[in-house]
C-alpha cells in the first residue's frame, strides 16, 4: 500500500507538494481505515478537489509517472527523452525534477527517492525502513548519483545483491529498479510486482479520456477484452452494472483470436422485459454506462487483489450516487478485504459527505500560478465529523 508521495517542480507544481495516506488515532475509527503490517494506520480513500485548471490531474500523475519510471522506463531507447515536464512559470534555468514515494510490502517500508530532467536521472535511491516500538531506521539498498565532471554515476549496491559490473549496463534514461528486474534480482521483483497493481486512467498527458476519441474507445475495447478473459471480474462488473442500469441483466463479449491478436466481434447487453432477455448492441448503451464499466476495470483488479488505483475525472457521465456506492466498495470490508486504496479527482462535492477532513485534498493555484495542495486536516479549526457537503 502507498504510505505518501511528493513531487516538486512537476507540472503546475512548483514548491514541493506531498499527499499522504498515514493518519493518526484522531482520525475516525471506521471501515474508512486499517491498520497495516507495519502498524501504520493508512486511509484507504483519498479524494482531490479543486477549481478547473488547478492542478488536480497534476498531482494525480505523479504515481502513474512512478510506475513507469520505475518499471517501464527500462524499455525506452537510449537516446529516447524521459517524459517529463517541470513548472514552466518560474523562470529559472534549474529544470530538475524532486519525486518520492514512500510504499508498504509485507510489512517492510520502501522510500525511493528520484531527482531527473527530461535527459537523465540525476539521483535514485531505494532504501528500506524498518519499524519497531522503540525506534525507526533505514538501510539505503542502492543509490546512483550523476557525475557531471566525467559523465559517470556514483554507485552503492552493498544491499542490493547485483552481479559485479551491473552498474556498467545503467543507462541515464531509466530506473536501476527496472535494469535489475531483468537480472531476476528479488528485491527488483518485490518492487516491480507492487507497482504493477497501481491501476489508472492517467497518463502523461492527463486523463486519457479527456484527449481524442480514438484513446477512450481504446480504453473500452481494452475493458471489454479484459473482461472476456476474467469471468469472475466479468460477473462482479455485472453485479454492480445491474445495480444502476435498471433492467440489464449481463453482458455478452464474444472475441476472435488470430495468432496473437484478440479482437471483439460482438458485444452485446442484455435486458429483461416482462422476465425475458433482449439483446441491444453495446455501442447503444449509454455513455454513463461505458465509463462505468471501464472504471471498474481498473477498480475491481485492485479490489480483488489488493493495490491502488489513480482515476481522474471519477464522476464524469455518473450519478452522483453512483460515484458514492463506487467509493463504498472501497469502504466496507466485504468487497476491499485486501484493503486496495483509492487516490481521485473530483467536481461532486456531494461526494465531500462520505468522506472526513483526513480524506479530502485541496488543490488551488497561488498568485504565481503554481499550483498548491494540502490536506484538510492541515487547516485549523476543521473537525474529523464535520460534514464538509454544504
């Protein structure tokens, strides 16, 4: 599970900004929270809100971005730019960019830590915390510094466990994490398996629904392959689907495999009338319904096996009480027993009412158009049991 992460000079944001999951034993003792191996109590909800233009998708990016960096920047050519866009407003010639996360697997507590422009990392450092009741250590597991004067990396692998030499095949445009993921390394797999079950519909250049038609029709065929592969998903997407959709009753995706290519060849949604089935083409249902069914995409993989999705926009085409039973599977126990956690942006303030002010986080532009954050609980004289919906 994520325990933080900060970003600095990233996008809109300028100055540092961070958002954490970690509460205290101030927080409301709900289903909205859970206590981890480690013994760090964690929220398993964290809702962005803002005006238009704030910086909400800014700051929703920065996992999605840690992923690929970290698993996924291995497959970029050597010469290939790093994807990455720094605050543009502030005028100066520094264009470095500061991101960290700090993550929890089976009880241990990684920090990575990465400084890099659009050429090169600069810095990474993966280093390991260990928690006990009388005090907290960290042991770095591996860290690379650029050498401008001769165009090296200082290297520390001492806890790493790398074949001698490795640090000759690091390239400047991707992560140590993902080179010695193809060495088999056991911590890099550890590492690699965690960030492959953050899901989300964020990419570098925002909510991928927002851009052309062509990526969300690509979002929904991606959707409906998946689900014709998962029955189980498939019959939870359904459960819930029949829930909001009055009247339908399944979904029938039948696809054509050639050689290594799957394609739909008919998609079809069934309603009951006066107790009998009646097929309607998919392309026909309604817009709500579609984005429905490719939010639970991404939300029903985290939910079954544990992890954490990244959803942008999570109210776009939906009712807002929709978007509110949508949050409550991540609330009650019953359908989030992995404890998956939920990072979204949202425009329905109506949402505000299930959530409390250590799930809430603000996000405005300052007068030199950077854009800022903090969480609720950070301004004064805020209460846990307000309800925050007007």
């Amino acid at each position: 599970m994520i325990h933080s992460f900060s970003c600095k000079n990233f996008y809109s944001f300028g100055d540092e900004a961070k958002v954490s999951f970690i509460v205290n034993e101030k927080a409301p003792n709900d289903f909205g929270y859970f206590k981890s191996a480690s013994g760090t109590r964690l929220s398993k909800i964290e809702a962005v809100i803002g005006p238009n233009a704030s910086g909400k998708t800014n700051l929703l990016k920065v996992l999605p971005f840690l992923k690929w960096l970290i698993g996924g920047s291995v497959n970029l050519k050597p010469t290939d730019p790093i994807p990455l866009q720094p605050f543009v407003f502030d005028g100066k010639n520094e264009k470095k960019t500061d991101l960290s996360v700090e993550f929890e697997i089976d009880g241990d507590i990684y920090i990575y830590e990465v400084v890099l422009n659009s050429t090169k990392i600069l810095s990474e450092e993966l280093k390991v915390k260990n928690k006990t009741k009388e005090k907290v250590t960290s042991k770095r597991i591996f860290y690379r510094e650029w050498n401008e004067s001769n165009k090296q990396y200082i290297f520390d692998d001492k806890s790493f466990g790398l074949p001698k030499g490795f640090e000759l095949s690091l390239r400047t445009n991707a992560s140590v994490v993902g080179t010695a993921f193809l060495l088999n390394n056991k911590i890099s797999q550890k590492v690699i398996n965690f960030w492959n079950k953050v899901e989300t519909n964020v990419d570098e250049a925002g909510w991928i629904g927002d851009r052309f038609f062509s990526n969300t029709y690509q979002q929904l065929f991606e959707t409906l392959i998946f689900f014709s592969d998962n029955d189980l998903l498939k019959k939870e997407a359904e459960k819930i689907l029949c829930r909001f959709d009055i009247g339908l009753d399944e979904l029938e995706i039948k696809t054509q495999k050639k050689e290594n290519d799957v394609t739909l060849r008919d998609v079809r949604a069934a309603h009951l009338f006066d107790g009998e089935k009646q097929y309607l083409d998919f392309r026909y249902e309604s817009s709500g319904t579609k984005q429905l069914l490719i939010l639970l995409h991404a939300m029903l993989q985290v939910l079954s096996k544990g992890g954490t999705v990244v959803l942008d926009e999570l109210d776009v085409n939906l009712h807002p009480d929709m978007v509110l039973a949508l949050i409550d599977l991540f609330i009650q126990p019953e359908t989030n027993p992995n404890n998956a956690q939920i990072l979204f942006s949202t425009h329905s303030h109506l949402l505000l009412s299930k959530l409390d002010k250590y799930q809430i986080i603000l996000v405005e532009k300052n007068e030199k158009g950077s854009s800022e954050s903090w969480r609720l609980d950070e301004m004064s004289g805020v209460r846990a049991d307000e309800n925050y919906y007007p």
